[in-house]
C-alpha cells in the first residue's frame, strides 16, 4: 500500500514535472519568437537605413536643399520609391516653395509605387499652411475616403472647414476626432470650441431665418408700393385723359363759336365779288 501510494506520488509528481516543462517549453517559444520578432525588426530598420537614397538621407539630415537636387536626379533616372515624391514634397515645403511642394504631390500621385493617402495628407497640410482651405479641406476628405478614423486627417479637415466658417462641418470633424482619439492631449480645449461652434451655428441659423422673415417682409412691401406706383398712374393717366378730353371739348366749342360767328346768313345780301353787293331789295312792276 505504501509502495503504491508512493508510486501514484511519483507518478503524479512525474505528471507535474512534465506539465511543467511543457510550460517551459511553451514560453521559451514565445520568448525566442519575441527575440525573432525584435532582430526582425532590427535587421528591417537596418536594410531600410542602408537602402535609403542619398536624397532621403539627405532630407533627413536636415538638408532640403541637396534633398531636392538628389531626389529630383533620383527620380528623373527611374530610381523611384513609395518615399520619393514625399520626402520631395516635404524638402521643397521646407525650402517654403509650396507651389512646387504641391506639385511634388500631385506627381507623386500618377506614379504607381507612391503612397497616395501620405501624398494626400501632407499636401493638404502644405495647402492649408499655404492658406488655401478648400483645397486642404480636398486633400484631407480624400485621405479619410481611405481611412474614416484617421484622426490627424480629421482633426486637420476640422480646422480647414473652421476657417472656411463651415461651422457645422468642423463641429462635426472635432466631434468625430474626440471619439476615435478621447485621449487627445487637445480634447478640452477641443470640447470647448465644439461649445462654441454649436452656439454659432444656432445664431448663424436663428440669424438666416430673420434675414428671410426680413427679406419676406420687404418683399412684401415693395408689392405694396408697386401696386400704389400703379394705382397712383393710373389715377393719373386717367386725370390727364379727363383734362385732355375737356380741352378738346373747349377747343371744339371754341372753334364753333368762332366759325358761327363769321358765318353769314342774311337772306337779302349775297356777295358777287370781292366788293359788289346785289340788292334784291326792289319795287315790284307788277301792281
């Protein structure tokens, strides 16, 4: 019995021992697949630094000058990356040429290998430091069309919306930055102008329908007065018609009067010429 007790210990104890180095053995992979994972990481961030372009390099010593002539070699000679037209972008916005920071861009976005959304993004963040809002508002609607919850993109289309006075755009890009980002270092002072948008866009409303009520009411006086201007001529049209109808009148009488006057109708005179006078008036022959 004892033997046996001590035999179903050493078997249970055994049992232990090999879920035990089952477990060792199951951490250790997870720590060799970490370790993997961190040399991966290493050797990619390594390769990345050799594979770099002189022109990347360049940019990233702070140099945007020869950042642009080597990049812009680079690309004229085929040697294009997804980063190219980027880092040319950013060099000539550095240089604070931003028509050609723009172009940068645009070229960059006919060319297969780039990444459009980063393109996008950092041209409407030179658009909008070049203080054309509409188009950075353009550029970062695209950047959303392909990521809804991107939070620099939305944040930075609020602020272009907001200086465009498109109140209700921008309060609704804050709102939908404070809940894909409610860590946001900037979310008070966020919370506060979404605050202030919502009342102006209440007067801006409250303020539309009184221009409308007022547009109405002057509407409707102004058919008031184009309905006095047309009552009072034709008033007078018709004032004039009686006076000119009057004088006529007197006109007509006058001319009668004075051709009844000159008229003459005595029987015992006729005229026979310019200065005789036939007198009818004799003594008859005849008794």
């Amino acid at each position: 019995m004892v033997v046996y007790q001590h035999s179903n210990f050493f078997y249970r104890r055994n049992g232990d021992f090999k879920i035990f180095n089952a477990i060792i053995f199951v951490a250790d992979i997870i720590i060799m697949k970490k370790i993997i994972s961190i040399l991966v990481s290493f050797l990619l961030t390594l390769t990345s630094a050799f594979s770099q372009s002189d022109g990347v390099k360049a940019f990233k010593s702070n140099n945007p000058a020869d950042a642009i002539r080597l990049l812009e070699s680079e690309i004229a000679g085929g040697n294009i990356s997804s980063e190219s037209f980027n880092y040319l972008g950013l060099a000539y916005f550095q240089t604070g040429d931003y028509e050609k920071s723009i172009a940068a861009f645009e070229r960059g976005m006919k060319d297969g290998r780039s990444a459009k959304k980063l393109l996008y993004f950092n041209e409407g963040n030179v658009c909008f430091a070049k203080g054309d809002f509409s188009k950075a508002e353009s550029c970062f609607s695209f950047v959303l069309a392909a990521s809804p919850d991107y939070s620099p993109a939305l944040l930075n289309r609020a602020n272009s919306r907001l200086n465009q006075k498109n109140y209700s755009g921008a309060s609704e890009d804050y709102k939908k930055y404070i809940e894909v980002n409610p860590e946001a270092s900037q979310r008070e002072e966020i919370e506060r102008l979404i605050g202030y948008l919502d009342e102006e866009q209440k007067f801006q409303e409250l303020e539309a329908e009184r221009i409308k009520e007022e547009e109405r009411r002057l509407e409707e006086e102004n058919l008031r007065l184009q309905e006095e201007i047309a009552r009072q001529e034709a008033e007078r049209a018709m004032l004039e018609a009686e006076k000119r109808a009057a004088e006529e009148e007197r006109r007509r009488k006058l001319l009668e009067d004075v051709a009844s006057s000159l008229q003459q109708t005595d029987s015992t005179s006729m005229t026979a010429g310019a200065e005789d006078v036939i007198d009818y008036e004799y003594e008859s022959e005849l008794e």
